[in-house]
C-alpha cells in the first residue's frame, strides 16, 4: 500500500540507539561544577569585588601608589568588565557572571585541545582524535585547580581562555587580528602569559633539536638549572617580597641562599609540586591534598610525552614543563596557592590526551 511507510532493518543489524554528545556532558558536568563551588568555596572578599568591577566597571579600582599598578588593574579591569556584558544586560547577579564565565572558560579549554592537536598531532585519524578528546575532557573534569579557579568571579580562567582563543586562531588561520585581540586582552588580565606564548613559540621553532638528544629529562634538568643560576640575582628579589609579604602565613617559598644552592632549588621544585600546601606551615585538607595528587600524576607522565619519536611534541611538553618551574621559581602571582600553573597545567593535559593516542615512541629517556 501506497500510503504505508514501511522502514525494514536488515537482518544481524540492530537499530542504532540515541546518544548523548560527550560535549553536552562536559559544558553541563562543568556547569554543575560552576553551582557546586559556588556553595563551597568562600570567596566574599574576591567575589566582591570582581562582581563590583562587573556590574561597574573600572570606576571602583582604586589607585595604587604606583602608576604601573594603576594602568595594569585598569587594563584588566576594562577587560573583564567588556567580558561581562551579557551576563550584566541580563540583570548582572553573581550567579548569571559566574555561569557566562565559566561557558566562555570550558570553550576556551576545548580550543587549546584543538590547538595542540593540528600542532602536535595534524596526520591524526578521526577515531583517535575523538578518543584524545574524550580523554582530555574526562582529566579536565577531574582536575580540582580548574574547579577552585574557574568556577568563580576570577579572572584566571577567562584569562586564560582568552590565552587559548589567541592560539586557535593562529592555526586555523583566522585574521592575525583576532589572536592579536585575543592575546592582547589575556596579557591584560595576566602579562605573565606571554612568557608561555614565547615557550611555545621557542618549542616549534627548534623542536628538530630533540631528535638528536636521547637522554631528554637530563637535558630538561640541565636547562632548568642553567637558567635558575643565570637568572638567581634577579629571583631573589622576587623570594624576598614573598619573605617579606607571605612568611607569617607560612606559604612563602623557601629560599634559594645562593647560585649553587641545590637543595634550595629542590625545595622550590617541592612546593611548587605540593602547591597549595606550603612546606613550611602545611594545610592539610582534602581539596590540596588532591590537587598535588593530580599535579604529580601529570609530571609523572609528563616522561611518555619526553618520549615520543615525534618532537613536537616533546618539544612542547618541555616548554610547558620549563614555563611550570619558571612560574614557581619566581612565585608569580600569589605564594601558596595552585592558580599560577593553571594555564599550564590545561596545556599539559591536552598534550598528554593528544601523546596517549600516538604509538610512535621512542626508548624511555633517562
């Protein structure tokens, strides 16, 4: 009959079941997330102020004694207030900024996937990529340092989506002038960033270099250590505000006393990696205890991306390892708390979701 329509599946084929797209699980498991730190986390003294910046703009930044200061907290203050504008025409609550923020944190978290992957890895096949992908949204989820800092009236996390927006449209081939946007709007909000685009940059310049070198973590050493004892006159300026400013709280770093001062350079290697517990006055509790766990298991195998025969990649897990101890020797932004390493540690972990699909490795280096 005409009128009928009949569907026949055939034979030894079942009918394919609908599916949830892994995307939707991840913006709606981090915006979950975003309503979970806001009843745990207590951050009136943060949240109020940026949420006054939010819904005012830079009229309510203070002026610093110095001009520098000034200019800078203006300039991110004017970025995050511009950031805000949909959250604020929609009535500006807390709550609304929080989520707006958050949305705009997760997509920029996926565009650094998809950055290392067309830079690392753009021969992929489809199926590992999407395997890379799932992996990395799964880490993400279950790395608590993105759940403290992002999830909230921050301006780490947008700061640091920006920072990934700029290099997606480096790859993809957009207008140099949306990563000029870009870039300029997260070295705004935290000049400190463009240090990792010049790491970056300096990895796919002479990542070649690496393939002529086996013993990989050595070399890795060899260049952290050269350049701390280069660079030792300048750090301990940097140490001594942190004496001066964060001691009586026990979060200061330790001190390095001099430019061979090995154990010195071990104990800033340490707190860097038990950050936000501080060697000195430890806070055990549960958040920071998984938090270091998290870290150590990245750095751990950090090794199988040092590894890979292919050398961008490991030329980039060395850059980011050297932006890590480069960030900790020097206490950028505040002693004590893990958010310095957030952009990153994202990084990292893109990078290994991207290496843990490539067979291609070479012996472990010792």
């Amino acid at each position: 009959m005409n009128q009928l329509a009949v569907t026949v599946i055939p034979s030894g084929r079942r009918a394919s079941r609908p599916t949830v797209s892994p995307l939707l699980v991840f913006f709606f498991i981090g915006w979950m997330q975003t309503l979970l730190a806001y009843v745990v986390f207590s951050r009136a003294d943060d949240h109020g102020y940026f949420l006054e910046l939010a819904n005012s703009g830079v009229s309510i930044i203070p002026q610093f004694s110095q001009d520098e200061l000034t200019l800078k907290a203006q300039a991110a203050g004017a970025v995050f207030y511009a950031l805000c504008t949909p959250s604020r025409w929609l009535g500006g609550h807390e709550l609304l900024h929080l989520l707006w923020l958050r949305g705009l944190t997760l997509v920029g978290f996926l565009a650094a996937f998809h950055w290392f992957v067309r830079v690392a890895a753009p021969a992929l096949p489809r199926s590992s990529r999407k395997r890379a992908m799932t992996a990395y949204m799964v880490l993400l989820l279950f790395y608590p340092g993105q759940l403290a800092w992002t999830a909230s009236l921050l301006r780490d996390g947008i700061a640091t989506a920006l920072f990934f927006y700029g290099l997606y449209c480096l790859q993809v081939n957009w207008r140099l002038i949306f990563s000029a946007v870009f870039f300029g709007a997260s070295f705004a909000m935290r000049p400190e960033y463009s240090l990792i685009l010049i790491c970056l940059a300096f990895a796919l310049m002479f990542h070649r270099i690496l393939s002529r070198v086996s013993r990989r973590v050595m070399f890795l050493v060899f260049i952290l250590l050269l350049f701390s004892m280069a660079s030792h006159s300048i750090q301990v300026q940097a140490a001594a505000f942190g004496q001066l400013a964060f001691s009586e709280d026990g979060m200061a770093y330790p001190l390095v006393t001099g430019v061979f001062d090995l154990p010195g350079y071990a104990r800033v290697l340490l707190q860097a990696v038990l950050e936000p517990i501080a060697l000195s006055a430890p806070h055990l509790n549960a958040f920071g205890l998984i938090d270091c766990g998290f870290f150590g298991y990245l750095l751990w195998h950090s090794r199988t991306m040092l590894r890979q025969r292919q050398t961008r990649i490991a030329a980039l897990s060395m850059a980011l390892l050297f932006g890590l101890w480069v960030f900790a020797y020097f206490e950028i932004y505040v002693s004590g708390f893990s958010r310095h390493r957030l952009c990153l540690q994202v990084a990292l972990i893109a990078l290994l979701a991207v290496s843990r699909v490539m067979p291609d490795k070479i012996r472990p280096a010792r």
